[in-house]
C-alpha cells in the first residue's frame, strides 16, 4: 500500500521521463530503453493500491500534526 504523495511523486516521475523522451532523436539508442521504463511504471501505477485516508494526528486546538 501507498500513500497519496508516493503515488503522486511516481506520476511526476514518469512525466520526467516522459518529457526527455520527446526530446530524444529517433537514433539515440536509449530511446527505447526509456519508453519500456515509462510503460512498466504505468502498469505499476495502475495496479497500485493508494492509501486515501490520511494519517491525522490533531491536537486540543485543531491542528494536524499528522506530518509530523
């Protein structure tokens, strides 16, 4: 299981990867190499089970100290 900011950080991380991808020339051997890590990524992050209750620690006066 996952928390939100774990899935939310590998999103961005593929569009990273996504984004040097596009830049990337049609002869540059790496090429495929980066689009079979961002496929396996995807297939990752729609097999993830994401936690979406939060941990919440909130004190007496209301705040959340669940980051803490």
């Amino acid at each position: 299981m996952h928390s939100v900011k774990q899935f939310v950080d590998k999103v961005k991380s593929v569009g990273v990867m996504a984004e040097k991808l596009e830049k990337l020339p049609p002869s540059d051997l790496t090429r495929q190499n980066l689009l079979e890590n961002i496929q396996a990524d995807c297939i990752l992050l729609s097999r993830s089970n994401v936690d979406i209750k939060e941990e919440h620690n909130y004190d007496y006066s209301g705040v959340d100290h669940g980051g803490l």
